[in-house]
C-alpha cells in the first residue's frame, strides 16, 4: 500500500504541473523592430491630392502572445511627424511607403505587405503622431505549439528608392498543444479513479483478515 500511496502521490504531482502549465497564460511582449526617420512622408489631402508631411520619425514594434495554442502577432505602426498633417481627415497612410513583414516559425514564412501611417494623434507637448495595430492573420499562427522559434523581420520600402531601413526579432516560446489540457484532465480522473479503487481494495482485504487469537 505504501508504494501505490507514493506513486498515486507523485502522479498527482506530476499533473498538477502539467495542468499548472497548460493553463498559464504568459502576458505578451512587445519587441521593437526598426527605428529610422525618412525624409519626407506623402499622403493623400482631403480632397484626394497629394500632401507631403516633411521628415518623419517612423517605429515598427511587434506584440507577440502566445495562447492555448496559437502565437498572436500585432505589428504597431507609429509614425512622429515633424508638421501638422492636413486638417480634417481622422486617419492617414503614406502613399509612397509600404512596410513589408516576414514572420518565420515552424519551418515555414509569412509575408504580408502593410500601410504605414494610423489615427490621427495629438497630446500636449508632443508631435503629431500616426497610430496604426496590424494583427496578423495565418493559420499556422493559430495551430502552432511546441518549443516555438519565431523570426520577425520587416522592411520599410519607398517607391521610386527601395529599401529605407529594416529590423528584425526572434523570440523562443513554449506552447502547449491543444490536445495537452483534456489529455491532463483524463489522466488526472483515471487516477483519482484508481487511487479510490486501490484503498477501497485495501480496507475491503482489512475487513476480511481473521483476528489474532487471545491469550
């Protein structure tokens, strides 16, 4: 009895470490992928003619979440601009820059081609900024798990020049399979199972032993 106590013991340990693992939701991290300023941003106006906005400080980060399972990619845009943009329209996209994103992970790569620009913004004391969140849709993203490498690397592309500027990140992350968390809850029932049914067994062999003869 005492070694099916101790192996009932360390498998519920065991599963509690598993189930601790599978349902742990590790926050997301933002990594940053490129810093440049380029020398003039072009958008279109409010009456659809093209506006040039001057030098502008453009930034490219990627929020990276892994899930149950899945990885979440969001690609932030955020353009810093040197002039007021045109009055009136909420939102802005340049019109000669692209900003071109390769993610890498399981032996395969996505691509996708993205504006540059966003909302509209203006705080007290600061430029006016552009603001734009990209999720990126794929179904490997969303059926990855495992000890995942990822490799995301993007190009900022002018038309007319080519390549301004690029930058990359790689991350590593382990993300349980979808199939890990109902195979732990099984386990774990078909041991609470047995473990009743071993001590049961026991008591019942207990109750049934002949009493010692008295002296």
């Amino acid at each position: 009895m005492r070694g099916s106590t101790a192996l009932a013991i360390l498998l519920a340990f065991l599963l509690l470490a598993l189930l601790a693992w599978e349902l742990y939701d590790p926050p997301g991290e933002e990594v940053g992928l490129l810093s440049t300023t380029i020398g003039g941003l072009e958008v279109l106006g409010p009456y659809g003619e093209p506006a040039g906005l001057g030098p502008c400080a453009i930034e490219v980060s990627a929020f990276l979440d892994p899930g149950l399972p899945g990885l979440d990619v969001r690609i932030k845009v955020l353009c810093s601009l040197s002039g007021a943009p045109p009055p009136g329209l909420p939102s802005l996209y340049a019109i000669n820059i692209t900003l071109h994103v390769f993610i890498t992970l399981a032996g395969a790569q996505i691509a996708k081609e993205l504006p540059v620009g966003g909302v509209v913004l203006k705080a007290p004391g600061t430029p006016y900024q552009l603001l734009d969140e990209h999720k990126i849709e794929d179904e490997l993203l969303k059926r990855v798990s495992g000890l995942v490498e990822i490799t995301v690397r993007c190009v900022l592309v002018q038309e007319g020049t080519g390549k301004l500027a690029e930058g990359s990140a790689k991350r590593v992350f382990l993300i349980p399979p979808g199939w890990a968390l109902p195979t732990t809850l099984s386990l774990a029932c078909i041991t609470v199972v047995l473990v009743w049914w071993s001590r049961r067994r026991g008591l019942g062999r207990d109750a049934g032993s002949p009493l010692p003869p008295s002296s």
